[in-house]
C-alpha cells in the first residue's frame, strides 16, 4: 500500500 496523499497516488496505493 503506498500513500494517498495525492489524487493518483491515491489509485495507485491501491494497486501497490
């Protein structure tokens, strides 16, 4: 899981 401080951090954190 990565961070969702930002908005496509955010969709990213979920495929991390």
């Amino acid at each position: 899981m990565g961070s969702y401080l930002s908005v496509p951090a955010y969709f990213t954190s979920r495929d991390l």
